[in-house]
C-alpha cells in the first residue's frame, strides 16, 4: 500500500505559503504520496467557529504579523507580511490549482500552488485576477489560458466544494493542514513532528 498524506491548504495563506516547499520536500524524501486537496477556508472557518482576518481582535492581528516576520526570517522565505494584494479571493486560484491536478498530474499542481503563493506573499501579485494566474502558470511552461477555460467545469467546482466538505467531516479547522495515517498536524509548524511520523 503506498503510503499517502493528505494536504489541506488554501492558496491565499501566509502559513501554506511558509510550509509548502518544506512539506513538499519531506513527502518526496519520504516517499509519501500528497493527496493535494485546495479548500475553502472561509467556509472552513465558518464552520468551524474561526474568524476571518479582519474581524478578529486587534493584538491577535499585531501577533500574527510578528509571527510571520519570525517565521520568514527563521525559514529565510521572503514574505511581505502586509502584501499588496490581501486580502484576496481565493477560489479563481484554487480551482486552477485543481484543473492543473486534473490535467496534469499532482507534481505540476504542486509545483503551480507554489507559484501562486509565491506570487501573493512575495512577488506583489494579485492572485486573484485571471490574467495574472494565466502569466504565473505560463511561467511554469504551462498554457496557462488553457487551464483557466476549465476552472469553471462542473467537476473543477465539485471537486473543490468536496475538499471543503472532507476537511469538515475530518474537523479540520485551519490551514495548512496535513492527515496522515488517520493523524492530524495543522500548520507548518507542525512539519516536524509530520516528518517523524513519515519516517515511521
């Protein structure tokens, strides 16, 4: 049986973000299959009693901005903690990121969702505008219009309102989020006691 690890995250995440290269690394060296599972964290959120950014308390917005200065800094990963373009819908993006799993595999899905967070946290980029994804992608060596035709298929939408759902039913509460082997680890800071279980 291979072994398989299940990754929630939002493409709009500062913490995805800090964590992808990272986890993405560690499943190869383990030989770990990641079951690449975009969602919609607004409705995570909702569900789960989680406040989006702006409605939450003024020192708990302060410390997240310290918290991600020291992780950018620890990780040496440039991150603008205050982007340009936040906040930003996330769906456009999410759902590229599932068409490209569908039509090219989960290595070029993976390789585009680090793009695209990439784009947000440090390149200034908008990522929820059409012609900026398709310029992110084309930089890939992707056909970055082509995979956009599809983002509004039945079964792009279907897949990600079924990713949603599954991280409900799995109570899932945050991004990024990891299940592996029935184990739940969520955030990147949590990467290190994920690898001890991979290496199990």
């Amino acid at each position: 049986m291979p072994k398989v690890c299940q990754y929630y995250f939002a493409p709009h995440s500062p913490w995805s973000y800090l964590g992808h290269a990272r986890f993405v690394a560690m499943a190869r060296q383990h030989g770990v299959q990641i079951d690449l599972r975009p969602l919609d964290l607004g409705k995570v959120f909702g569900q789960s009693g989680g406040l989006p950014l702006a409605k939450r308390a003024p020192q708990r917005q302060a410390y997240r901005l310290t918290e991600l200065a020291r992780w950018s800094e620890h990780l040496q990963l440039p991150l603008n903690v205050q982007p340009k373009f936040f906040p930003v819908s996330p769906d456009l993006a999410a759902r590229l990121i599932i068409a490209t799993r569908l039509a090219l595999g989960v290595d070029t899905a993976l390789e585009l969702s680090g793009a695209i967070m990439r784009g947000l946290w440090a390149e200034e980029k908008n990522i929820g505008d059409e012609e900026t994804l398709a310029q992110i992608a084309n930089g890939l060596g992707l056909e970055g219009r082509m995979l956009l035709k599809s983002v509004e298929t039945a079964s792009v939408q279907a897949e990600y309102d079924r990713n949603t759902d599954d991280a409900s039913a799995a109570s899932v509460f945050g991004a990024p989020w990891y299940v592996y082997q029935g184990e739940s680890f969520w955030g990147q800071d949590r990467l290190d006691f994920l690898e001890r279980a991979l290496a199990r």
